[in-house]
C-alpha cells in the first residue's frame, strides 16, 4: 500500500513538473536579429501550447505566451506574415481569436521550415487550424460568423 501511494504522489509531483510555465518570458526581449532564430523552439512551444489547451481569458500563462509569439513575428528576420481583410473578416474583431489566428500562422511556418509557402498558402493553413480548434466546444472559445460557417462546411 505505501509503494502505490509513493507512486500515486511521484506520479503527481511529475505532472505538475511538466506543466507549462512561461512566466519567464515575460520579460525576455528579443533585441538582436540573431535572437530569433534559437526562440523558435520556446515559440513552437507557446503555440502549441495555446491550441492543446482550452481557451481561458483569466490564463497569465496563455497571455504571456500569445505577447512571446507576437514578439517573435514583429521581428523575425526569417518569415514574413500578412494580415490583410481575410484575417480580419475570419476572427470578426475578437482579438482573442486573432492571436490564435497569428498564432496559427506561427506554427505553419514553423512546422513546415524546408517549404517557401506562400501567404495564400499560410494563410489557409492557419485558418484550418483555428476552425478546429473552434469546433471543439471543449475549447471554450466563441467562433465568429466566419469559422462557424467553415465549422458546417466541414461537417
């Protein structure tokens, strides 16, 4: 009995360890142009954590994390991301749904970094992220007119 408790509480205690923390960016700036490229991973890391857990406006780790990537796509030498009326349109003034938008954008490019895509292209692709991460109503985040009729499109 005592070895299953140990286990149940290490077991625990190492959960909590790898939950997400990104308070220390907060106050990482990044300056120099060589900056950007080694903050891709911390990136990559911030975005996917905003599309595996659910929408919560009151999460200082999802807000730190939404600035953190902002940051890097203002000033990424390596990639250049357009927002024009598409991406307006699509998160219809709610800037909870347009940093998931850039957010969206970020992993595109990250994800795919041997491929020249174009905006057409990232932009499509982060679009299909934010429809699914908008039909999962376990995510809790409220679609614009826009995604919800993508959202039937794809039912």
């Amino acid at each position: 009995m005592k070895k299953l408790i140990t286990i149940i509480v290490l077991t625990l205690c190492t959960s909590v360890t790898f939950a997400q923390d990104f308070s220390d960016l907060a106050n990482q700036k990044l300056k120099k142009v060589d900056s950007y490229k080694p903050a891709e991973t911390k990136v990559l890391e911030c975005v996917n954590y905003l599309f595996e857990t659910p929408f919560d406006k009151n999460d200082l780790n999802r807000a730190v994390a939404q600035a953190y990537i902002i940051q890097w796509m203002t000033g990424t030498p390596d990639h250049s991301f357009a927002l024009d009326s598409n991406a307006m349109e699509l998160t219809k003034g709610s800037t909870d749904l347009f940093a998931l938008f850039m957010a969206a954008m970020t992993k595109v490019v990250l994800e795919q970094p041997n491929q020249k895509l174009s905006n057409e292209a990232i932009y499509k692709q982060a679009e299909a992220l934010l429809v699914s991460y908008c039909s999962d109503s376990n995510n809790k985040l409220k679609p614009s007119k826009k995604i919800k009729k993508l959202i039937k499109a794809t039912e």
